[in-house]
C-alpha cells in the first residue's frame, strides 16, 4: 500500500495568522513526486493561498534524506510526446503553486533536491539547506532537458553556473550551493529548524500585509522592464496606506523609540 502524500500542519505564532507546515511524504522514493502527488501538492498550495491568516510556509520533505529527489522516473520512462508535455505541466503547477502564494515559501532542505526538487526549492522565496544537502539537475543524463522553473536559476546563480548545472548534470553541495547563490543559509543538519525558526520570527514581525505586497511587487519585478518596474513600486507604496497597517506599525516604532531614549 502506498502511503505517500501530501501533509499539511498548521502552526499558530501570531494572533490571527499561521504558518503552515508542508510536507512531501514519499520517502520510500526520495520523496519523488508522481504524478498523484502533484496534484496534491498543488491544490494543497492553492488552498493555503486562499486564506487571509496565512503568514508564511514552510516547505519540507519527509525524512532527511531527500528535499525532494526529483520527478518520478518510473512514470517518466513510459510518457510519449503528449504524455510528456502533460507530466512536465504537473511539474510546472507546483512550482508556479509556490511562485503564487501570496506570503513567502521558505525551502527547508535536507538531503537530496534533484531535477524538479531543485526547480521547487528555486521557486521558494528563502531557501535554507543541511550541511550535507546535495544539489543538481541530471535530467541530461536520462535523455531530457531541463525546464520550466529551471528557467529561474541563472537569476539566482547567473548564466555561466546555469549552464555547467543544465549542461553537465553534475551534482554538489550545499557549501557550493550557498557560494553560487542558491541557498541563503547553510547550517548543520540539527541547527537547521534553529534557522527555519529565525526566518519566521522575522517575518512575523513585519506587516502581513506589507510582506504579502513585497512578495507580490518582487514577483512582478521579475518580468517588467526597470522603469515599469519602478512605476509598479510606487503603486504599491500608495496601496500599503489603503489600509491603517502603516499608521498603526509606524505608531508602535515611534512609542518603543521614544521609551528607549528617555530609559537611556
């Protein structure tokens, strides 16, 4: 009987909002993900996305030894061309199901993050790997190319270390990794909810709204020519005072400066 799923665990840090815990569990195969599970993880994603409370999500694979290992290679060998383009759609969805979540993703990564693994955490906001996680994109050795959101990686490596990862499909670290740009942060494989835990203190201290207006403004960063890009902070600058999170944010850091100086 196979197991293998999708779980979700809700964290309550703040009142009125949560993080919300997400899991591939497929550790019998490195966490691969089929077809079944992804579309799971996509509607799981989509789900969170539709609440107003969520703050932040925390994306995991099961286990530590494997973030997630890749696309299920026993369901990609029998695909044919329309199979193939169906198959790597799926593959597409969990990532954009990341790109699209209105608050940050953050990448927690022990073990392997191969071929589609390495595009999901690529998707993430933060990404934060165990010492001992191994990276790559292999899918040349197994007769495909690379794709969808390995089309993100020479933004956060440049083009030269894309093409030796696309081109030569050679795996390495996490110390390399984090050189190249990859990984935020390294840690030891027990520190590493230490910095997971960090990240979300930090971004629970911030303004939900304001956060889920950067992450909007970064994606659409992305695909705008700079002065279109710079015309679309302004906008945003102005939508932050819709509501009264800026008066009231702005109000509680003049009250703690005023009660630091006259202490000292």
């Amino acid at each position: 009987m196979n197991d293998a799923g999708i779980r979700v665990r809700s964290e309550t840090r703040v009142e009125g909002g949560f993080v919300a815990h997400v899991t591939i569990d497929n550790t019998a195969r490195l966490n691969s993900l089929n077809r079944r599970l992804m579309d799971e993880f996509a509607q799981a994603m989509a789900a969170l996305s539709q609440d107003p409370e969520l703050r932040a999500v925390v994306l995991s694979g099961a286990g530590e030894k494997a973030f997630v290992g890749g696309a299920d290679i026993d369901e990609m060998a029998g695909l044919d061309a329309a199979g193939a383009r169906a198959f790597i759609t799926r593959v597409h969805r969990c990532c954009a199901a990341v790109r699209d979540c209105p608050v940050p993703v953050i990448a927690r990564i022990a073990g392997h993050a191969l071929g589609a693994g390495l595009e999901l955490a690529a998707a993430c906001d933060l990404r934060a790997a165990a010492d001992g996680a191994r990276f790559g994109m292999p899918e040349v050795r197994l007769g495909i190319p690379s794709v969808v959101e390995a089309a993100v990686l020479p933004s956060l490596v440049g083009w030269g270390r894309t093409r030796q990862m696309l081109l030569l499909g050679e795996t390495f670290g996490a110390d390399e990794a984090a050189r190249w740009g990859l990984l935020e942060e390294v840690a030891p494989a027990q520190d590493l909810d230490v910095v997971i835990a960090r990240w979300l203190d930090a971004l629970l201290a911030c303004g939900p709204q304001s956060i889920r207006l950067q992450k909007r403004l970064i994606r659409r960063w992305e695909d705008l020519p700079l002065r279109d890009a710079i015309a679309a902070g302004i906008d945003t600058f102005a939508q932050a005072y819709e509501s009264d999170e800026p008066a009231r944010m702005m109000a509680r850091f003049r009250a703690a400066h005023r009660a630091r100086k006259a202490g000292s």
